[in-house]
C-alpha cells in the first residue's frame, strides 16, 4: 500500500510539475490566441510590455478594416514581438489607405510577362493595366528606440493582413 502512495505522489508532482512549465512557457516565452473584435486585442498588447501596449492606443490596428477573427501570438524571446493576422474587408480598404495620408504604403505585383512593378500610391488599372497586385506594405516610421514599431504586409490574393509589432 505505501508503494502505491508514492507512485501515486509522484505522478501527481509530475503532473503539477508539467502543468506548472506549461504556464511559465506561456506566460514568459509565448502565447497566442483569437479574438473577435480590435477591442478584445487590448490584453495580448498589455501582456507584451508597456512600450507595445502604448502602441495599441493610437495605431492603425484600431481602425483597420478587419473582418472576422483576429489571431494573435506574441513571443518574448529577445525581445516582445505580437503578431496580429486576419482577413481583411477589401471594400473599406482603399477608404482606410485614403484616412491614413501620413502613411507610407508599398504596393508590389508582378504583370502577364513576369515583370515585377511597384507602386507607392494606390494603384488603378488606368496607370497599371496588366499588372496583377500580390502585397501592400506599411508602417509607422522607424523613429528612435523607445517606441514600438507596427510593420504590415497585406497578402492581396488571399486577402489577409499580417502586423508585426516590435
């Protein structure tokens, strides 16, 4: 019987053991998850660092034209990265490319030949007939290292958006 009570103990040390490494891996090394609205990324950005969370309040993110979930997953080796993908709106695009004049936006694609174009205004088939758009890519300006900084490439083809907040 007291053979069975330490096998017993120790399974469970071994399970609290585990248990206890996996929330120090996801607290301290990596998390991830999905939420449906902007709003509900408020803690994924809080649980990165204050400089990234200060980046929620007053970034693109807030008003781009996401539709449906929003995935996340943010990492702290090295230094705190959050990653946001999600599918995007196509028809509220070009209103939210209009909104953010301050902003760089990179336009890259290839035409019928395999040539590839690029184009840092939005491109209309008057100017670019034949050229078919892959990706767009924007940012805040890279300013000093004490801010966050938002890069963004948007997969035209699929319609997904991808932010890397470093």
């Amino acid at each position: 019987m007291r053979g069975k009570t330490r096998i017993a103990i120790f399974a469970l040390l071994v399970a609290l053991g585990f248990l206890g490494l996996r929330w120090m891996y996801h607290a301290m090394i990596f998390d991830q998850g999905r939420v449906s609205s902007v709003a509900a990324l408020h803690r994924p950005f809080t649980k990165a660092g204050s400089q990234i969370a200060a980046t929620f309040t007053n970034s693109l993110i807030q008003t781009f034209p996401f539709k449906g979930d929003i995935e996340w997953r943010l990492g702290f080796i090295k230094d705190p990265m959050l990653s946001v993908a999600a599918d995007i709106d196509t028809n509220a695009l070009l209103k939210f490319v209009s909104a953010n004049s301050s902003v760089e936006f990179f336009w890259s694609g290839t035409d019928a030949s395999g040539q590839n174009w690029s184009a840092d205004e939005w491109p209309t088939k008057d100017a670019y007939p034949s050229v078919s758009w892959k990706t767009m890519t924007f940012g805040t300006p890279h300013t000093n290292g004490f801010t966050a900084v938002i890069d963004a490439t948007l997969d035209i083809v699929s319609n997904r958006v991808r932010f890397l907040i470093h």
